[in-house]
C-alpha cells in the first residue's frame, strides 16, 4: 500500500485565487508595500487566514527580508535574559517579525558560532544580549546585518546600545547598606579576564561602581571584592570566601541576582540566618526576588524596558542602515526589601 501523498503546501497563487485578486496584489500586501488599498488588503489577510498560508522564509530570504530577528541570550538559566526578551518580543508585537533564540554560552567562540549561524540564515536584525566578544567582533557582525548590543558600555558607529547605568545602581545598593549602619559592606563580582573590555561590561561596572561608592562614604578601608561569576555556584564560592575572613562582613552585594541565590545557600548552610547575621543584596530585580520567601533587596534596571529600547533600535536600524548610532542607558532604582537590614549588634 502506498503512503499518502503529503498535503500540498498553499502558495500565493493559491491565495490570489481565493482573494479574487492577481499574484502582485498579494505580494504588496505581504511586503506591507504602498499601493494596495484598505479593501485589497482585507481581502488578501482573508483568504490568508482561511487557506493558511505561511510564506516560504526562504523565498522571502531572496526578496531582501526574511522577517525573523535573531536575539542571543548569554545564559538561558539567568532569570533576568527572559524579562529583556519580553520586552523584545512585546515591542514586535502585531509586526511581521519572528523573534529567533540562540544560545551565546557565555563564551567568545559559541558567539562567533550563533552569530554567524544568524546571518547565514538571513535574519534581517541581531539584538546581543551581554556578549563578550571583543568590539572589533561585534563591529564585524554589525557591518553584516543590522545590530544592537544590550548590556554593553561604550559606543560604536555602526551599532546601537541598550544598557543601565551599573555604576550608579552598584552605588544605591552601598548607600542603602550604609544607611542601614552597615560598615564592613563586601561585593561578590563577575571576574573578567580580558582587560581590553573591562571598561564596557556590567560587571566590571558594578565593581567599580561599588568601590567609588564606598570611598564616597569614607569606608575605603571596608573595599572587600571577592571574584567569581554571575553565577549560582559562583555566588555560593564567594560567599564561603567571604564567611571565613577573621572579620566577616555583615552585608554582602551580590552582583546579580543569580548570584545572591547563591549567597543565600552558602549563608544557610553556615547555620546563619539572612538578614539577622548577615544582609543580602542583588542585582536585576528578578521575578524570584520578590517571591515571598526569598524577599530579596535588589536592584531594578527594568529588563522589559531594555527590550522594548533594542527592539525598537533594532526596527530603526533596517529600516535606515546609514544612521547615526544611538546609545540608551537607563537610570536604576531599588527596590528594599527583607534580605537586607541594620547590622548584627
């Protein structure tokens, strides 16, 4: 017995035939084109909807867009990535465009596979989360096809920026703590091991953010940084670090959330309690901070508004390769909460 023959995919001339309408008509309302009127286009979305056709990526590849942007996200197990690419996919919400994930891994040469990956398969825009690649990298793939960076400092000519101003929010996390009486005030950084980018990642931000803030309040001497990652495991090392200095801290910023997880546990493993021996801070705001049981003080640099700025940067720049490039950077708050209060008597 022979197999049934697979459905036979619709094609545009398939739909201008249900619209009553020729083959062109359908392809300007599909390229969202001048020259079809309110009714053709109705007509046209109509007999889409009930044929349900899907134009070819490929096909549509060769006509000059492809309509799928390309967002790669540096760790998919950092809760804080998915609130950027809410506000990514919200921003091109009742557009044509397709939002495509691609793992970064957190290293140079899986961002040199993704990236490469996404502009041989034709995606019309990349938004980079956090990359770490050198900028003359990034420029190289900017040069490709039309980029934002998000969560990068500094500036380029041919791409756009997306990022929070990390001095300024490792600084309310330090005033918040001193404020509360604390003195001995560590910080659990992200360690960078390229020097030559040091000045445009957050977390080297962060740290220097936090160390201009304690010597604005006159505790130079208190400076205790420990280097990890931003990371659960790295947050659980640093805090075992700091626990066993002669003269603990008694508050500890970590420089994301994901990274206070990690505190928390080293703390509660100690036989210590949060924030009676010892106050917590993040970074992020994530949506397990607020969470009843965890009550983590963190600081909000709005991950949705940061998605939303790349997306719409990003429709701008297809729209006009030639422009000028724009650099949005975002002023923090923090948000208080139970993880953190006055020092241990």
């Amino acid at each position: 017995m022979e197999p049934p023959a697979a459905p036979r995919r619709v094609t545009i001339v398939d739909v201008a035939r249900h619209a009553n309408v020729s083959t062109t008509a359908v392809s300007k309302v599909l390229r969202n084109a001048y020259g079809a009127s309110p009714e053709m286009r109705a007509k046209v979305r109509r007999a889409i909807d009930e044929l349900g056709y899907r134009p070819l990526a490929a096909a549509r590849g060769l006509r000059g867009q492809t309509y799928t942007i390309g967002v790669m996200l540096p760790d998919i197990r950092n809760p804080f990535f998915p609130e950027i690419l809410d506000g990514v996919t919200g921003c091109l919400e009742g557009t044509d465009y397709q939002v495509l994930l691609g793992p970064g891994g957190n290293g140079e040469k899986e961002e040199v596979r993704v990236t490469d990956a996404m502009i041989d398969r034709g995606m019309d825009g990349l938004v980079l989360v956090a990359p770490v690649s050198p900028r003359d990298r990034l420029e190289h793939v900017a040069s490709a096809v039309p980029t934002v960076v998000v969560g990068r400092h500094g500036h380029s000519p041919v791409y756009d920026t997306v990022a929070d101003d990390d001095r300024a929010g490792a600084a309310l996390v330090v005033r918040h703590l001193a404020e509360l009486g604390h003195r001995r005030i560590a910080h659990i950084e992200h360690h960078e091991t390229d020097p030559t980018r040091a000045t445009e990642m957050p977390n080297a931000q962060r740290a220097d953010g936090y160390r201009r803030a304690m010597r604005d309040l006159g505790l130079d001497g208190e400076i205790d940084v420990v280097s990890t990652s931003y990371t659960q495991q790295g947050g659980y090392e640093g805090a075992k670090q700091l626990l066993a200095r002669p003269h603990r801290p008694t508050a500890v910023f970590a420089g994301a959330d994901i990274v206070a997880m990690g505190v928390l546990e080293a703390v509660a493993e100690a036989g210590l309690s949060v924030p009676g021996d010892l106050s917590v801070a993040g970074y992020d705001n994530t949506t397990f901070a607020a969470l009843g049981q965890i009550s983590l003080t963190s600081v909000d640099q709005a991950g949705q508004e940061i998605g939303r700025n790349a997306a719409r940067l990003l429709l701008e720049r297809i729209a006009d390769r030639g422009r000028r490039s724009v650099q949005v950077r975002l002023s923090p708050t923090l948000v208080a909460r139970r993880t953190t209060d006055r020092p241990p008597a």
